[in-house]
C-alpha cells in the first residue's frame, strides 16, 4: 500500500482520538469479545475508514475499538481480513501499516487455530513462538518502500522473545496452562485434508489457520514488537475422524473466553515496553 494511503487512514482515525494508542491487538474469529473491555472505547467501523476493507466473515465485528485496557492505551481490531475473502496481501495487511503510522509500538496478533499437534485439544492457548508461510504469497512482494522497512526483513525472531518470556510467565501466575508451538498459515478458505495435516505435522507445525502470518511478516517489516496467541477451537482433519466447522470454531472460543479474556489482560497490564 502507498503512504499516502495509510496516512489518510491513520488520519481519519487519529483525528477521532484524545489518546494515542501504543498496542495493537488483531483478535480472531470468536475472540473479539476482549474488544468490549476496553473502557472509554472509540469505536469506527471499517466501512468509515479511508481504504479500510471490511470484514466478512461469521464472528468478526467488522471495527477498530480504541481506549484504555489495564492501564495501557490499546487499538484494537474486532475481527480481521483474509486472503480467501478475495483481498490482496497488502489488503490484508493494510491495518498493521495503519497502526503503526499511528503510533503502537507492540502487537499482540491473536487467531482460532486447528490443532496438528497431537498432544493438544480444543480449548488450549498455544504462544506462537515461529510460523510457516505456506500460503503461497507474501505481503512484501513488489516495490519496497524504503521508509516502511528494508527490502530483506528477517524473520528468525519475529516473535518477541521477551514478551513470549512474559506470557508464559502471566500464564504460570494464572494457572493456565498454555500451550507453545509453530503455527502454519494456508489459505483457505477449505479446511485441510488429512494428508495435508499429516505434512504440515512433518514440516513440524503445531496449530494450522487461515490467518496471521500475513500480519506478523508486515508487523516484522515495520519494526514492531509481536506477540502471537492461537486458540486451538479444533483438532485438524484426521486426527479425531470428525468434520469440521467454523460454528465448532466459535463454540469453543467461547468456552475459553475467560481464561483468553484473564490472560491477554494480564499480559498487557505488564507488557514490557
């Protein structure tokens, strides 16, 4: 996306601000319930947004909710785009590049996720602690802009080691038991198959989506700090010889939402900065 674009974003947004936001939260099918604790909220739906897309799918709102949450000045998105909703990379991106025009520093990128890993069952929370893009695209292809980030932006602690050292940290204090693991990101908008699970496992993935990975290589690019947290609503195809469903998705992130509501607080009450 050109600056100009995501300065007339970040402009419309800002000019409806008292505040300025220092973190930014993605939050993922079924988990945009943290949105609504976030005091003295702004609320803008994408629509009213300058080059914003609009989100499409069953369990994301469709807003930017910007206020206060424990004490630290937040912007958060109540649901996310998707490559398989038709959007190019950059599309999907654009929010990241916004956020940081406005001014966040750290990102906290949350997803509902199947579960590849065996030893896992739906309802854990999983830190992300590395990613496989096997989605066929990459939202840095083409020019880059020097003034967003370096043409070869590495990749090998895209995850903030601190803030992973932190959440596990605000999960021991409260009795969660979070899971760590590789998340791969497909496409979609089809579940995998059998045999693709059994591959994506060999390439020594942990939780599969359709998600993030597009978000946090952009997030890298700008210099932003991450923090990555996948809710595992399912187990991946094969592995219980059930089918799959996104209103499955949705059940169990609601199940968790107390202890994903307890944890994200937490972590951003004491985030490191």
């Amino acid at each position: 996306m050109k600056q100009k674009s995501i300065k007339e974003a970040s402009s419309y947004i800002s000019g409806k601000l008292s505040v300025k936001p220092t973190i930014g939260l993605i939050l993922g099918s079924g988990l945009g319930v943290l949105g609504e604790e976030i005091e003295n909220p702004v609320k803008i739906p994408y629509k009213e947004i300058p080059h914003f897309p609009t989100s499409t799918v069953t369990g994301h709102k469709g807003q930017l909710v910007i206020g206060e949450l424990e004490g630290q000045q937040v912007i958060a998105m109540q649901g996310r785009f998707h490559y398989y909703e038709g959007y190019s990379m950059q599309q999907v991106t654009f929010p990241v590049r916004v956020m940081k025009q406005l001014g966040i520093e750290s990102i906290i990128v949350t997803n509902a996720a199947g579960g590849i890993n065996v030893d896992f069952n739906p309802g854990d929370l999983m830190l992300i602690s590395d990613h496989v893009n096997n989605m066929g695209d990459n939202p840095l292809i083409g020019e880059n802009d020097d003034d967003l980030g370096v043409r070869f932006p590495d990749m090998s602690q895209v995850y903030d080691k601190e803030y992973m050292q932190h959440a596990i940290s605000c999960a021991n204090e409260l009795g969660i038991g979070l899971k760590k693991g590789v998340y791969v990101g497909n496409t979609g908008p089809t579940y995998e198959t059998p045999t693709e699970i059994k591959m994506l496992r060999s390439f020594g993935g942990d939780a599969v989506g359709m998600s993030t990975v597009p978000e946090v290589i952009t997030a890298g690019h700008a210099g932003l700090r991450v923090l990555g947290i996948s809710c595992i609503s399912n187990m991946a195809a094969g592995i219980l010889d059930q089918p799959l469903t996104h209103t499955e998705v949705i059940e169990t992130t609601e199940k968790v939402r107390e202890d994903f509501l307890q944890f994200i607080k937490k972590i951003i009450k004491t985030l490191p900065q």
